[in-house]
C-alpha cells in the first residue's frame, strides 16, 4: 500500500472518530431532544361539541368578544384603536376573520375557556399578582363557545397565503424586517407584557431551522422552559404557512442555492477523478 492511502486512510479514522465521539453529544447539548408537535394539543380536555349555530354564535360574538376583537372580514372594525388596546392590554388583540383557519374547533374552545391553561402560561399569569389580558369565558360552556366558532368559520376565506397565516398568527409581537412587516403593538408595551421585546424573525429559520421552529411554534415550553411567548395553538396547515413565509423571508436563495449545491458537489467529483487519472499519470512517467 502506498504512502498516500496509508496517509488518507489516517485522516479518514481520526477524522471519524472525532465526528461519532462529539458531534452526536455536542448536537445533543445544542438541540435537545424534545416530543415531536402536538397538534391534538392532548393535554387539553373537555374541549367538544357538536354545536353549529353560526347565528347564535354571531350574537354571542356581539356580546362578549367585540369590546376586544375586530372581524374585518365581517366589516367589524375593533373598537379600540391598535395604539390604545396595547396600553391597555400589553398587547393588540387578534382581529378574528383568520381564527378557523388558524386555530381547531377543540383548540378555540380551550383558549376561550382558559387562555392561560391553554397557552401555556400559568407561569407568568398567576391569577393574582399578574393577570392574563383575556378572561375566562368558561362559564359560557362548549356549545356557546362552539357556535362562535361557527359563526367565524362562516368568514373564514378561500384562500390564505403564507404571508397572510403569519401575520394573523405572529405580527402582533414580531417584526419581519426582511419583509416589511412592524409588529402592531409598540415596543414600549410588548415589552411590559412580555417582559423583553419579541425578536425579528427576519433570519430565524438560518439560526434556528424548520424542524426547532416546528416544535417551537407548537409549544415553546419544550425548548425553552419559562419562556413568556404563548403556546400559540396552530393548526398543522397554518403553522406550515407560517414557517414558510419565515423560510422565505430569511432564506429566499434557498432553492437556487442547493440546486447550485448539487451542481458543484458533481463539479468536485468530476474534478477529482480527472486531478486522479493526472496524478497517476504523472507518477507513471516519473518511475
């Protein structure tokens, strides 16, 4: 055996070894291991009903949500501008024509019932010292609940685009510079809510992934236990949306960078072999 493959197959074995005894416990340190998404939400109970009465949900909504909740799509202005409802609130509360499609029937009955059990945040709204924005509807029942839900789901559109999905379910906290998105509520007050000013989500997918932002999304208490940001309770098709108006936003070379990927990796080969056959023609010529 040659000089040369006995020198390859060194850099081979220790580069291997260093590889399979620290990249497998520097990337279990880095990205831990956590229960993939969840978008039953499964430890959310007595959360059903058949209930379908978009009118009686239409009067409800009337009733008890539209102090708070704008329906554009209904042409139902919130009452409360966008600067005054974050001072109140710490934050602007959702115009609702998306909330079908952003949030299951099971999910929105939870969230209405318990926003703080719901979302995740028991930890930060105690009830006494700091309480959640929104109260608990759960005196209103299931079917109530249910039957605005219906009512919202008859202005739910054809079609959402991805942009559309993320700025229903994120652009009242984060911004999108890359895509010329301001979040609604002013820093001042997302800041006094929250406790700091939500990120830029700009280039979120470069540092974070999909697969981190999948199950962060999803539960954010998986990766980063305390976190004030809400368990959002997206649907699975909303939440796709969502991560891909954030890939798009920060990685828009994506497609042309890994086709270009490809292209030069088969480039290397070809190379390789051609500098090979040079190589052992010239040694053939020098013994």
């Amino acid at each position: 055996m040659s000089t040369d493959w006995k020198a390859l197959i060194a850099v081979v074995v220790v580069v291997a070894a260093i590889y399979i005894g620290v990249e497998p416990y520097a990337h279990s340190q880095m990205h831990p291991a956590v229960p993939p998404a969840d978008f039953e939400f499964k430890d959310l109970k007595d959360n059903k009903s058949p209930s379908e009465n978009a009118k009686n949900g239409k009067e409800l909504f009337a009733n008890n949500c539209y102090a708070c909740h704008g329906v554009a799509s209904d042409s139902l202005p919130p009452i409360m501008d966008d600067e005054t409802a974050a001072s109140a609130y710490g934050v602007v509360p959702p115009d609702l024509s998306d909330a079908t499609f952003l949030y299951s029937k099971e999910f929105f009955i939870s969230f209405v019932k318990n926003p703080t059990e719901a979302s995740k945040l028991a930890h930060k709204f105690d009830g006494k010292e700091k309480v959640f924005p929104m109260p608990n509807y759960d005196w209103l029942g299931n079917d109530a609940i249910a039957d605005i839900y219906a009512y919202l789901k008859t202005l739910e559109p054809k079609e959402v685009s991805n942009r559309q999905a993320f700025v229903s379910a994120c652009a009242r906290c984060h911004d999108v510079r890359y895509s010329s998105i301001t979040s609604l509520t002013p820093d001042k007050d997302i800041e006094e809510y929250m406790g700091t000013v939500p990120p830029d989500l700009s280039t979120m997918i470069l540092s974070r992934g999909g697969k981190y932002l999948a199950e962060f999304i999803n539960d954010p208490q998986k990766h980063l236990d305390g976190t004030a940001m809400p368990r959002v309770g997206l649907s699975e098709k909303a939440q796709e949306k969502v991560i891909a108006f954030i890939e798009k936003a920060g990685d828009p070379k994506k497609e042309e960078r890994e086709t270009l990927g490809i292209r030069f990796i088969a480039f290397a080969l070809i190379l390789s072999v051609v500098a090979w056959v040079w190589k052992l023609k010239i040694w053939r010529e020098v013994h």
